[in-house]
C-alpha cells in the first residue's frame, strides 16, 4: 500500500476542523439536548463542498474522492456525531445511490439540488422487520402504466423528514429470490402518499434527523426508477461498501475526539497532589486508546485507497468498520472512566460521544454483519 494524504486533503481537513471548532462546538450539546435538527447550518455545509464530496464539478460538487469523505466524516465527528451522521448518509447513501446507478437525466436534476442544500438527500432500505436480513423488506412497488405505485413502511431514516428526495428499495417481483426482485425509485419527498410518520427517540446522534417513513399509493413516474428493474439489492450492497468506511471514519473520528478529551482532563485532574496523567493505570489506558485508534486510520484509510483506485474493497471496509467501531467504543468508554463522576454528567462531553458512538457498531450492517462478511470472503479463498 503507497498512501498519503495529499495537499487537497490536508487544506479539506483543516477546512472541516476549523469550521467545526468555530460554528458546531459551541451548538452541538443544544442540538444534541433538544433533538433539533439545525437547518441553519445546511447553506455553510453546502459553501464549504461538504454536501458533494464526491459529486463531480459538472453537477456543481467538489468532484473528490472517497479519502476526501472519510476525511470530511472523520474531522466533524470529532466535535458531533449527528453532524457525521448527516454528511455520511447524505453523501455515501442516497446522493452516492444516484451518483453511482443514475442516469445523465436524473443526475442533473437531482444532483444541483442536493450538493446546493436545496435537497437533502435521505435512502430507505431498511423496514421494522427487515435491518439486517434486508433483502427480506416488504415494501412493493407495482407498474400502473408508464408509473409505478409504491407502498409499504421503512425504518430509521435518515433525513427522512427534512430532505428533499429519498431514495426508496422497494419490491417489483414477488416470485423473484428476495436478492434479486428488489428495485429503486427516487421519490420526491412532496409526492403525496410520502410521510415521515414518526421521529424516532434516539440514544446518541439525537439531532440528527431519523423517522419511520409511510409511504401509501406514493406515484413515481418510471423516469424516476434508479437503476435496472430486480437488481436493486445487488446495487445495493455496493452502496453500503462505501458507506460502511464512512461509519468506520466517524467512529474513528469520535474516538480522536474522546481521547483529546481524556488526555486534556487527566492533566487537568489532581489526585493524591499530582495529576491524575502521572498515574500508571491512567497512562495505560491512553496508550491502549492511542494504538487501537491508530490500527484503526489505518484500515479506514486502506479501504478508501483501494475505492479511490477503483479495486475491490468489501471486504476491507467490513474489517475497518468492525475493528473501528468496536475500538472507538471502548477509547469513549474508557475515556468516560478517566473523567470519573464528572464523565457521568452532563458538564461534560465526553458523555455524548459515547452515546453517539455506539450507532457505529449498528448502522451500515452490525459488527455481527461484518463477521459474516468476512467470514465469508475468508473461505471463498
């Protein structure tokens, strides 16, 4: 592997963590605490290229690379995991769904729309009995002439009530095996029969907006299906291979922010007349957070050169986001154990990054998903 960070993914970083120490820090235990999505911030996301990362400069994006996202992903969740959540989901998932399988006339003209921050950009797989076995979704869609007629429930949502289109998988073929009868629509949230019925109560990431979303009689005009009719689950699952290193870089970038965190406390801290960073126990435990966060950036990193240069990375990114979300998990824990009581209150951040950072071993497939994964990827050799 011949990787570094080139000068245009340096100047993004400093970009991201500048703008985030300025204009998230100060905002995000409000949001966080009063579950409020903040539609303000939406037009300076969209200023900084933060909401076309890798959407090409002819629709209007910053025409970069996966490193790029990861790196964007990484740097904003060190400050707030719903603002990582936001940039992840919304770029890796329905705006890289469209960008990935859209044809020229669906690109120009939901692409503008979306890197502008008119539309944000949501993407519903997921049912209330279908997460992980999501080939098993039950939502369907039926031909009615030149249009089709989608009708069914999806789940944990992200986006799915502010954006401005969805990215619905939904059923064409009921004989069909289950990987192979499923289809996308874009479907423009003002369609009637479109509702986000329920904001859902989350443990972590609480601003960041995720419903259940109904979709009953929604019309979507055949102009509007993404990709070949059945093969809707197979496009899929490239989709969530991205998606699945940017949840490795927010569960990295969390797991910085923890440590910054723990590492400035412990100086901090006096205990027994000497700060609590000259204690054995405590200089162990930096040290192990350190080395498990630096494993990590290295397979998140791997995953995202072998994308850039256009070679296969299931496998990779399923290992980075395992071995990421689990590592960064126990560094906020950890973390939260050198802060003592403290940690256990609010006065202090590093309550909420472990709240957010458990999503990591959750969304874009359960560490016990990746296990399979790479399970399998090991005995097909």
């Amino acid at each position: 592997m011949d990787f570094k960070f080139s000068e245009q993914h340096e100047l993004l970083r400093q970009s991201v963590r500048d703008y985030c120490a300025r204009e998230i820090r100060p905002h995000a235990r409000d949001w966080d605490e009063s579950e409020r999505f903040p539609l303000e911030i939406v037009p300076r996301l969209a200023e900084l290229g933060l909401l076309g990362i890798r959407v090409p400069e002819a629709y209007g994006g910053a025409g970069m690379d996966v490193t790029a996202y990861a790196i964007a992903v990484e740097e904003c969740a060190k400050v707030d995991g719903s603002l990582a959540l936001t940039i992840a989901s919304h770029n890796g998932l329905g705006t890289g769904h469209l960008l990935t399988f859209g044809n020229e006339e669906q690109k120009r003209r939901y692409l503008p729309r979306a890197v502008s921050g008119e539309a944000l950009a949501a993407w519903a797989l997921t049912e209330p009995g279908s997460g992980s076995d999501a080939a098993a979704l039950r939502t369907t869609a039926r031909r009615d002439g030149g249009d089709w007629i989608l009708d069914g429930t999806k789940m944990f949502i992200t986006q799915g009530s502010i954006g401005g289109f969805c990215v619905v998988l939904a059923r064409t073929a009921a004989d069909a095996p289950p990987q192979r009868g499923i289809t996308a629509f874009i479907v423009d949230t003002s369609t009637p029969g479109y509702r986000a019925s329920k904001k859902l109560k989350k443990y972590g990431c609480r601003w960041s907006d995720t419903v259940e979303v109904t979709l009953d009689n929604v019309r979507v005009s055949d102009t509007e299906r993404l990709g070949d009719i059945d093969q809707g689950f197979l496009d899929t699952m490239r989709i969530l291979d991205t998606g699945r290193i940017s949840i490795a870089a927010m569960a990295l970038g969390l797991g910085r922010g923890a440590l910054d965190m723990a590492v400035a406390y412990a100086k901090e801290r006096a205990a027994f007349g000497r700060p609590i960073a000259e204690f054995q126990a405590m200089q162990w435990m930096l040290a192990d957070a350190k080395t498990q966060l630096d494993a990590a950036e290295l397979l998140v990193y791997r995953a995202a050169w072998l994308a850039d240069r256009g070679e296969r990375y299931t496998q990779e990114a399923s290992i980075a986001k395992l071995f990421a979300s689990e590592a960064a998990t126990r560094v906020c824990n950890d973390a939260m154990q050198i802060h003592g009581g403290y940690g256990f209150t609010r006065e202090f951040e590093i309550e909420k990054h472990l709240r957010d950072v458990k999503l990591c071993e959750i969304g874009e497939g359960t560490s016990q998903v990746q296990r399979m994964v790479i399970a399998k990827h090991i005995l097909r050799t």
